[in-house]
C-alpha cells in the first residue's frame, strides 16, 4: 500500500514537499488546467509527472479527467468527446500512469461542503448544492 495525497497542481497552496514531510510517496493529481474537456496532451501529462517526480514523489493515481456533459446526458456530438477522453487514457499509459479514478457528476465535479443542521457527530459537514436544490436539513 502507498500513502498517496491529492495535489492540485503547481498553484496549490499545500506544496510538493509539504506532502512528501507529512510522509506521502505519491501523488493523485490531474490537469485541472485543462478544463474544456479536451484530451490531455502527451508533452503536458509528462511535464506534471516531472515536476512531482523532482521532489521524490511518484504520480501515482489520476483522479478526475473531466466527463463532458454530452457523454452524460448521451448526445449525438458524445462520440467526440469520449474519444478525446481515451486519448488522454492512452496518453497517460504512454507516460507510466496505471491507475485513473473518476466522478461521474451530474452537474460539475466535486461541490464543496457548506453547513448542514442536525448531524448527530461525528458528521461534522454535509455537501449542499443550494443553487439547484435546497439546503440539506436532518437528513445525514
């Protein structure tokens, strides 16, 4: 087993070697600069595996390759986008990186936690999408 941290890439606050002092060997990260959905270059998935790689650390899981809304929602124009999303499969195997965990949303990617009322602990946040649905109450 590898204790592996999530790093949101060279503008996260928390640093290369601040994971590797907490005592992390790998990394999960991904190219959260490419946010249009379109397939991860080669030169650019290699570019971040040398970055991690240079302070000791190893990429070791991708997590997050965006899933274009028409792969969700099953469109005409999906084909072009799940072909983009196997490139970059096939562009991060070409670089030494096996393992790919996704979120399969149905808006975005991951909401961010906001208040939640009645949560016996040791519940101590809830998710809340306020903008399309209401605030979660006692539901925990």
């Amino acid at each position: 087993m590898e204790q592996c941290w999530r790093w949101y890439g060279p503008n996260d606050p928390v640093t290369l070697d601040n994971i590797k002092q907490a005592g992390a060997a790998g990394i999960v990260t991904a190219l959260h600069n490419i946010y249009d959905r379109s397939a991860w270059p080669l030169e650019a998935i290699l570019e971040r595996k040398r970055i991690v790689e240079a302070t000791g650390l190893t990429w070791s899981v991708v997590e997050s390759i965006p899933v274009h809304n028409s792969i969700k929602i099953g469109s005409p124009e999906r084909e072009r986008y799940v072909g983009w999303y196997k490139d970059t499969i096939r562009a991060l195997a070409k670089a030494g990186i096996s393992t790919i965990c996704y979120n399969f949303m149905p808006v975005v990617d991951w909401t961010a936690p906001t208040s939640c009322t009645g949560c016996p602990p040791p519940v101590t946040s809830c998710a809340s999408m306020r903008s399309i649905s209401p605030p979660m109450t006692s539901s925990c």
